[in-house]
C-alpha cells in the first residue's frame, strides 16, 4: 500500500477522541465466509435443479422454463432488495435472506418425500428459493468499503478478493452438487444448500462494522416505490453507471443460459453429472484466477482497456467452448472463459460504490443485480426453445456470437473511459468505537 493510503487508513481507524482502532480482518472474513457459503449453496442449486426437472421430464424446454421462472421474481426482488437493505440494515438483511432461502429449499425434499414433486410444484419451491437470494447479495457487497477500511486494505483489492471468493463458490458449489446427485441423488442434494445458508447467517449474525445495521429514523423512511425511484434517478444520472449496468446486464443475461441450460442438456444426456460440475468449477477456477489476478496487478492497468479486454476474452472463450465437444478442451476453454471475465465484477463494484452515498449504496447495489436479471427471462426461454429445435451446439455458437457484439460495441462507448477517473476508496466516515456496535455513528442520513 501507498504511504498515502496508509495515512488516509490511519485517519479512518482514528476516534475523534484520537483513540486508535485497531485494523482488523475478522470483519472481512467474517463477510467473504458468508458469501462463499451462501454462493456455494446457490451454485449447488444452479446444477441440481435444472436436474431435477430434466431427470423427470426429459424435456430441454422445461428446464428453460424453470431458469425463466426463477429469473421473474429474482428481477423483482432485486429491484426492491436494494431498498430493503437501506431500511432494515445491511446485517439484517443478509441473516433474514439466507434463513428465508434455508427454508425454501429444505422444502423441495421434504415434498419429495411427503405429498410428491411435480413441475409446477418443484417451479413454485425454486421460485420461492430465488426470491431472497438477492437481498443478502445486496447486503453484502454494501458492507464491503467498511470492511476494507476496518483491515485498512484498498478498495480495489478488497473487491477483486470479494470476486475471487464469488467464483470460489460456484467452484465449490456447482462441483458438489454435480457429485452429490452421483452419489446421493438430487432430491438429497438440496440439503447441502440449505445447510450452506444457515451457515452464512451465522457467519454475519455477530459481525461489527461500522454501518451495518445503517437505516433511517423512522420518520425519514420514504416509501418504498420512492426510494426505488430515488436509487434510479441517481443511476439514470450517471452515464457511467448507466452504461456499465447495460453492458454487464447484456453479457450475464446470454451468459446465464449456458450455465443453466445448454451445458445441464448436453451432460445429462450423456448421464455424466460430474462433468457438468467439473466444467463449471473449471469455469469458476478461472474466474477466481481472473478476480485474484486483478487484485493483485490491476492497479497498475487502465480500467477503461481492462473492462473492454475482458468482455472481448470473455466471447473468446465462449466461442472456445462452442468449437469443441473434446472434453479436456472444453475444461481448458471453460477456464480461459472465466480468467478473462475475472475483472469484471471488481471493477463494476468498485464504480457502483465510489459513485454511489452512503446511504443510497443498497439500492445502486441492488439495480445493478436487477439490470444483471432483466433479460434472463427471454434469454432462458429462448435458448430452451433453441436447444430443442436446433440442438446446443447451434445454440451455443449463437451466444459466443452475441456476447462478442457486446465486447466490440464496448470499444466505442465513450463514458467507459470514466473508469480510469475512479477514485480507489469510497467515502468513508472515521471509524470509532460507536460505529463498531453497528451503529449509523456520525452519519446523517439526508
């Protein structure tokens, strides 16, 4: 670190009293444990219930509709997750989302093995599941500038080790999930995700950081349409967040099918659920390596360059994967996907959190997973309807293609360029003995 930045650290540790407070990790752990367990056990469900519905069905189409059913209430719930973690509290949020999802998925078994699971049965249950998982998401990533200031670690590193942990669990997650339906069948399966959710509440139940349980005074709560709208104008307003939300929304939107529906297709035809996982952790691997990568070395590169190099890799990748169906080539390929997609997220984040107050960050937070969800409805349904007509390969080279237009429109778009102008810490309040119960401390809310 900078001896700039050690100062401005040492001033953010500093009680107006002049009481120094100790710089600490355990927050940070604290917080990257509970992503890893949550997104582990989302990364698990990605793979077991497209599954599910395939292993009773057979039909490419409905596994297509079940991803565009859980993508409906995960738009929905997102755009008002940012608006919930800015009324309740960031902590709050984060333990209530992950028991909700608990719950939820426990429920798919317990069906299972009482009244029966049909398709619109399991459709309903994974529905459910998915409309709580973006609010602890949200929460979460609002709580990284304090977390970073409270290790006294750059933003910039804070958040590539935050994408790194992100691709770690669905590292862990998926891989598991494709060996437990091996070895103790899909339905059982969903029990390591419920487990993986109370897990991270626990994880964030007792963590201190300045602004936690941060919420209006009652009588300064807007309602909630108000504040959605509010975190809107301030993201319409800024051409560079509005930009980098299109262009990241556009690329995970053709993204996500693949995931959730070709690669589930093409492997469970072949009966070989631990290919599916291995291909998706290798996928992850490379994420982890891209994200780690950028914490370490990517301060020394222009943002601006960096993001459009890694939506170019990102298609690069795809096309890779879409070329081949020799299976060591495909892991190879798939991990070339997921390094170059690495720097992404951090730089998304670290834009959506230097331009973004206080007390507005929950909800720019939660736009931007709602503009990532926007368009997975139609890209799931539509790639369901594709497999089935004109088989995945087709598919597949159709998507590479798309997410390549997206890398090259990238290059002309002139407010990317303002990524070279963020700063490398979000404004932050010092950080005393009152802020570390979780408090608002010092921070006026209007």
């Amino acid at each position: 670190m900078e001896p700039q930045n050690r100062r401005a650290v040492a001033e953010k540790l500093t009680s107006p009293g002049g009481q120094p407070v100790r710089p600490s990790v355990v927050p940070f752990l604290q917080l990257e444990a509970a992503t890893v367990l949550s997104g582990a056990g989302n990364g698990a469900a990605l793979v077991i219930l497209p599954w599910l519905v395939l292993e009773r069905t057979g039909n490419p189409a409905d596994a297509g509709l079940l991803a565009a059913a859980t993508a409906l209430p995960l738009l929905a719930s997102s755009l008002f997750s940012g608006a919930l973690v800015d009324r309740v509290g960031r902590r709050r949020t984060s333990v209530g989302s992950d028991l909700c999802s608990a719950l939820s998925v426990s429920a798919i078994p317990i069906a299972a093995a009482t009244v029966g699971l049909n398709l619109p049965l399991l459709v309903a249950l994974a529905v459910l599941g998915a409309v709580f998982d973006p609010a602890g998401v949200t929460a979460r990533e609002a709580m990284l500038p304090a977390a970073a200031a409270r290790c006294g670690w750059q933003l910039q590193r804070v958040n590539g080790v935050h994408e790194a942990v992100w691709g770690v669990a669905f590292l862990v997650g998926p891989g598991v999930g494709g060996l437990l339906i091996a070895a103790v069948g899909a339905e059982s399966a969903l029990w390591f995700t419920a487990g993986s959710f109370i897990t991270s509440a626990v994880a964030i139940a007792s963590i201190r950081l300045p602004n936690a349980d941060l919420r209006p005074e009652a009588n300064e709560r807007e309602p909630v349409l108000r504040s959605i709208r509010t975190g809107l104008s301030h993201v319409r307003a800024d051409r560079l967040l509005r930009t980098l939300l299109l262009v990241v929304a556009a690329v995970v939107s053709v993204y996500m099918p693949i995931e959730a529906v070709l690669l589930p297709v093409e492997f469970e035809a072949q009966g070989a659920p631990e290919r599916l996982g291995l291909l998706v952790t290798a996928i992850s691997a490379g994420w982890v390596a891209g994200a780690l990568l950028y914490a370490w070395r990517g301060h020394g590169a222009r943002r601006s360059r960096l993001f459009r190099a890694s939506l170019l890799a990102t298609a690069a990748g795809l096309a890779a994967l879409a070329a081949t169906d020799i299976y060591p080539v495909m892991l190879v390929a798939g991990f070339g996907l997921g390094l170059g997609y690495g720097p992404v997220g951090p730089i998304l984040n670290l834009a959506l959190q230097t331009r973004s107050p206080e007390h507005l960050r929950g909800r720019v937070v939660g736009l931007a997973s709602s503009a990532e969800y926007a368009a997975g409805p139609l890209g799931y349904l539509a790639a369901g309807l594709l497999v089935s007509r004109v088989g995945v390969t087709p598919t597949f080279v159709l998507l590479a293609v798309l997410v390549g237009g997206v890398g090259l429109v990238s290059l002309v778009l002139g407010p990317l360029d303002e990524l070279d102008d963020l700063p490398d810490e979000a404004a932050e309040h010092p950080i005393t003995d009152a802020t570390l119960d979780g408090g608002a401390g010092p921070l006026p809310f209007r």
